[in-house]
C-alpha cells in the first residue's frame, strides 16, 4: 500500500481560521470530513489518517506557523517514510483567480513565506504543490491585509465547490499520478 503525505498549510489560531492564507488547512479538514476521519494534535502539526483507494493519505496541518513548515514537512516525510514524489503541498495562490487550481512538480515560492520554509529545509523546490487561486483583488500596499483577510460574500458562495475541486485533486494525485492529475485538473 502507498502511503502519501498532504500538507495543507496555513496558520494555527482561531484569529487565522477563515482567512486566504488558511486555504490549505481548509482542503485538509475537507478531505478529512469527506473521510469521516479526525486531526489530532502530534509532533510540530494536526494529523489524520485517510485510506482512499488502497492508498493511505496522512493529512497535516503544520502547528509551526507558516514561516517554519519546512520543519513539520521533512518531520512527517521522515516518520512515514513517505518519498518526495509522493508528498503534496497545499498553498494559496495570488497569482491565479480566485478559485482556480493550479497543480504542479515544482516551482518557485512566489514569495510565499510557508513555500521558502520547505524549500530551505528540503534544499530544493521539485516537490508537488497545489496551488489555489485567492486572486489580488487588493491595492497597493495591503497585500498582507488581504491574505490574511476573511473571504468575501462573493467567494463564499462558491468556495466550499472549489475546496471540494481541489480534494477530488487531490485523490486522484494518490491514484492516477501527478501527470494525469495535472492534466485531468488544471483547467477546472
């Protein structure tokens, strides 16, 4: 049986919870409903368990706030003996509209403070990542305000269909491969 390691990131905190940057804890804790499995608190994040097909997904959620998720990625990778190819960062994308998934082997971090933590612990940037798009509907000056804000009315409406999107991604990453998951996904 092949194990794989989701990492949704985001920031712990209840202040945290609902906002853009939190997108990848929101597709974990999809995931882990969908699979009627629980977190539970352990070494440096949240973690639970998903069987999906024969394959085991272990889903973390980093509790080392997102500049440090590079510590709880190789520490998971380590524990379950999960390979690199077999492990998938979740992360919120300013550079794509809102809602859209953009998956792919490597890439830089776009400035993305949880992305550079991975890189700089891992020592290189190949590693699967989904990214979802909260768009840069900000102005100059308050990028920090805005991913860091809550969604608005507008995406809300949608936003549980396209956390569902990127799950079923997700799934597919564990059964079809990242080749065939990009192709199937990338354009949804």
């Amino acid at each position: 049986m092949s194990k794989f390691l989701i990492v949704g990131l985001g920031n712990i905190g209840d202040e945290y919870a609902e906002t853009r940057h939190n997108i990848g804890f929101k597709i974990a804790d999809h995931l882990a409903h969908e699979g009627n499995v629980k977190f539970k608190s352990d070494r440096l994040a949240d973690v639970a368990e998903l069987k999906h097909k024969g394959k085991t997904l272990v889903l973390i959620k980093p509790s080392t706030y997102m500049n440090l998720s590079g510590k709880a990625v190789n520490y998971w990778m380590q524990s379950e003996k999960i390979s690199i190819e077999n492990t998938m960062i979740l992360v919120d994308e300013l550079a794509l509209p809102f809602g859209k998934i953009r998956i792919g082997p490597k890439g830089s971090d776009g400035g993305h403070n949880g992305l550079k933590s991975i890189q700089e612990t891992l020592g290189h940037a190949n590693y699967p990542r989904l990214r979802f798009g909260i768009s840069n509907e900000f102005s100059k000056g308050s990028q920090v305000n805005y991913v860091l804000g809550k969604w608005s009315e507008e995406e809300l409406k949608t936003l549980n269909d396209r956390i569902k999107i990127a799950a079923d991604a997700i799934k597919a990453f564990s059964f079809i491969g990242l080749q065939r998951c990009m192709n199937e996904y990338n354009n949804k």
